[in-house]
C-alpha cells in the first residue's frame, strides 16, 4: 500500500480528476454493457417463449402474424 | 479428418450455443478476478511515476483498451472475412457480435487518452497521426454496426458490413505502426515484442494482468451476445423451438412473471 490515507488516495497526488473520470467512465461503460446485454437475453427469451405459446395454442393466442412467421 | 469435423461441429448453431453457454461463466469469472488483482496493484501497491506522478494510474485502463480495440476489430475481420467466402452463417454473427464491444474499448481508448494526454502533453486532442488513424477505427466500427442495422435481410447485411471491415483492416497497422513512421505528440512504443521494455516489471505486470481482465471480459461478452443473436436468427429452427419448450417452465416463465411484477410495483 503506497497511501497513507483515504483522502490521500482519492486525491490521487493532484490528479484526481483526471485519473477517476478514466476509471469511472470505464467501470460505467463496461458494467453497462452487461446490463443491456442481460436485459437482451430477457427480451429475446420473452418473444420466443410468446412465438412457441402462439403456436402451441393458434386459435386461442398469438396474431396470424406470428404464427407465419413461425411456420416459414 | 478429425480436425474439419471439430470446426463443423462448432461452426453450427445449434451446437455453438450451449456450448457458448458453458463458456460464459468462466470468461466472466477470470475477467472478474484479474480486473480486482489489477486494480488492487494498479491504484494502491504500484509507485507513481517518476515523471507523471499518479497521472500514469490511466495506462492500466488506456493501454488494455487501445490493445483490446485493434485485436477485436482484427478478429472481427477475420470472421467476416470467413463468413463471405465460406458462406458461414456463425462466423458472421461472431463478426456482429464483437463490433459493439470493440467500439466501446475503441471510445473507452479515446476518452482515457484524451484525460491522460491533458496532464502530461498540455492537451485533450490534437490530430497527429496516432490519434487520427485511433479515431478512424471508432468511426470504422460505427459503419460496420450501422450498415448492418441498415439492411433488413441479416445474410445481405453481414456480406456488406464483411467488406467494409476487411478494408477497414488496413487501418489497423496503420495505427500499430503510425508511432514510428510518423512524427507524433503520441510516444513511440514503450511495449513491444522483441524489445526490451521501457516500464518498471510491477507496472507492466499490473498492466498486462489488466490486458487479461479485459481480453477475458470481451469473450464473456461477445458469446452473451451472440447468444442473443442466434435465438433472434434462428428463432422458427425447431432446436431453438425444443431448447425453449423444455426450459420454460424454469427460466423464461420465471422472467416473465419477474416482469409482470417489476411493472406492478413501478404502477
């Protein structure tokens, strides 16, 4: 450990602002990605799950859309 | 051959994607542990440096990124490269899936430069030769995405997205090389194979570890995409259709009530 104190580390020897502003805005690009990619992964996991329901059931749920489009 | 017979296999969708599954968790894994080793030598065991004090704490970040841009957009071209000349349908979903990362590490790149540049060159930006041909390489990537975006068939999207990024290639070492071939405000190289190298063995042991970290999140990421990606194109493929079926009691009626209910408690 190089720091004597908290303060001291997040002054950063006068740099503070330019050294947290890299690693912030990094952290935030990085976990941000994960973040959309997850909310992605639901997204495409609920249309499926409605295009099988569609299916599944054709005369009770689901447009004639969706049930084309799975048939091709 | 043995060896064709692996390559088919993975080049499949239907295999490739539990099989990216399985992999996911250990790329995010290593990503994890490497980036709190690296940050923990990086901002609190590494000395300052002798001339830019703590303002060099910034190469732990800008070197990974700037590295991890320019290797994705080669792999990127190499994929799309196999994707229009061997009709490769995964290879050239892995191209799409690795553009949006190496996009993000090409601006996470420019934008820890610009703050790093500041305190030890006097200035954001200038247009020398590294930094221009660097941000030639964010604008490649926005055209790589948006043509793809543009064109609504995805085989007709991925062939002409694949041209532009294989010409786009050359820009590659245009930047790697710009540092010696031209006059720069940009430093020459401090690391490079087959020289000795110019930083303190923490330091560059704390940076190289950071390149793991990253090099590891971008895999993690890009197969979570192209995930995503597969199930989007081969949503009416019966695999995708029984994959479904036989998890949907578990994960995906669970999301879906997570859903209903997350918008019952913001109504």
């Amino acid at each position: 450990m190089i720091w004597s104190s908290w303060s001291e580390f997040i002054n950063m020897g006068g740099y503070a602002g330019f050294v947290w502003w890299s690693y912030g805005v990094t952290a935030a690009f990085m976990i941000g990605e994960v973040i959309l990619l997850g909310r992605r992964r639901r997204t495409v996991l609920q249309r499926l799950a409605r295009l099988i329901k569609a299916n599944k059931h054709p005369k009770t749920t689901g447009t004639i859309e969706t049930k084309q489009e799975y048939r091709k | 051959m043995a060896n064709s017979r692996f390559w088919l296999y993975f080049s499949s969708p239907k295999t490739f994607y539990p099989f990216a599954g399985k992999l996911v968790p250990w790329c995010a894994g290593v990503a994890v542990v490497l980036t709190v080793i690296g940050l923990y030598l990086g901002l609190l065991v590494t000395p300052p440096d002798y001339r830019m004090g703590n303002s060099y704490r910034i190469i732990y970040i800008h070197v990974p990124a700037v590295w991890m841009s320019m290797l994705i957009y080669m792999v990127m071209a190499g994929w799309a490269a196999v994707g229009l000349i061997w009709n490769v349908k995964l290879a050239e979903m892995m191209a799409g899936a690795l553009a949006p990362t190496g996009a993000m590490f090409t601006f996470i790149g420019l934008w820890t430069g610009a703050l790093w540049g500041q305190p030890t060159w006097g200035t954001y930006w200038v247009w020398d030769a590294r930094l221009t041909t660097y941000l030639l390489l964010l604008f490649l990537y926005m055209g790589f995405i948006a043509l793809r975006s543009a064109i609504d068939d995805p085989r007709r999207a991925s062939k002409a997205s694949a041209l532009l990024a294989i010409v786009g290639a050359i820009n590659v070492p245009i930047i790697y090389f710009s540092v010696k071939w031209w006059n720069t405000l940009h430093q020459p190289f401090t690391v490079a194979p087959g020289q000795e190298s110019k930083i303190d063995p923490t330091m560059l042991w704390t940076m190289l570890i950071m390149v793991f970290a990253f090099w590891a999140y971008a895999i993690a990421v890009a197969l979570l995409r192209i995930r995503s990606e597969i199930l989007e194109r081969e949503k009416n493929a019966s695999w995708v259709a029984e994959l479904l079926d036989s998890s949907q009691d578990t994960s995906s009626e669970d999301n879906i009530a997570q859903e209903k209910s997350a918008q019952g408690d913001r109504a």
